[in-house]
C-alpha cells in the first residue's frame, strides 16, 4: 500500500501547476503568432481597399500619385490629398472638373506622405503625364478584383458615364 504525504501531495500539486501553466503560455504564444501572421497578411493585402478606377497588378497600395494633377490618393483613407497653396490636405472630392480618374494615368506609391517630398515625385513620374493606357480595377476580368471597394471616390459617375459614351 502506498501511502501519499501531504509533503508529496503538495510538490505533486506544485508539477501538476507548473505543468499547466507552461501549456497556457505554449498555447498563447502558438495563438500570438498566427494572430501575428493573419495581420501582416492582411496589412500586406489591400485590393479590397482600392477604388474600381485604380489601376490592376496590384495586391497592394498605399497611396496613388496622380501626375496629370499632381495629387495623391490615400487608399486606406478614401481621401485625395491636394496641396491649396498652403500646404497638403486630405479631401473627400478632388478640385478639379475636368480630371477624369477612369482614363487617367497613376502612379502606385507605398511609402508613408509621399508628398512631402513632391517636387522628386513630380519629377520622376512627369513622363506619365497625358498617358490613357492604364487598365484599370472596373475593367479587369480578374477574381481577385471582384471585391474592390465601391464608395464615393469623390468623381461624378454621371459625368463619367456621359463621358465613357463619347
């Protein structure tokens, strides 16, 4: 007959505790890290983030450069960012009556207020001015543009469907 002392029954405790405690902090960190892995994933992804006027070939944008303008668009935001002579501002609507985003050329930038450096940005892309020949989210036959984002990207669809007739 084996005869359990409360001295062994208590260390038996003390490794059973440990024990367990080790397999919550396994599991946390195995948790962590696919935790860790779906938002990097997810960070690194953005179609369905982009406007149906952007441009395809692209699983990721932060900002467009729109060198016809010379403003940006902050895809995350769903803003166009101008400068008013005063400095930069995000806008829901950019200024301009007769840009056409769906014919026109962008630039994909992924670096943080590219803006702040304009004047090398303006100058590295001035050869895209005037281009038309970019094929654009609305148009592609790709699945994995299906889910594009949809909202008010601040052009008049009617002016454009008036314009996309001519």
């Amino acid at each position: 007959m084996i005869v359990i002392s409360p001295k062994n029954k208590n260390a038996n405790n003390t490794i059973m505790k440990k024990l367990i405690f080790t397999v919550i902090i396994a599991f946390s960190c195995l948790s962590f890290k696919i935790a860790n892995a779906q938002v990097r994933f997810s960070a690194g992804v953005n179609i369905g983030q982009q406007p149906e006027w952007a441009p395809i070939g692209y699983d990721h944008a932060d900002y467009y450069y729109l060198p016809d303008v010379n403003a940006y668009y902050d895809v995350q935001a769903h803003l166009f960012v101008v400068n008013n002579g005063q400095g930069w501002h995000h806008v829901e609507h950019l200024p301009y009556n007769n840009y056409d985003l769906y014919h026109s050329y962008k630039v994909v930038l992924n670096e943080r207020m590219p803006w702040r450096h304009n004047y090398l940005i303006r100058q590295r892309y001035a050869q895209y001015r005037g281009r038309h020949d970019q094929v654009i989210i609305r148009d592609a036959h790709d699945d994995r543009y299906r889910n594009h984002w949809h909202g008010d990207d601040g052009y008049d669809r009617d002016h454009r469907h008036d314009h996309d007739k001519h």
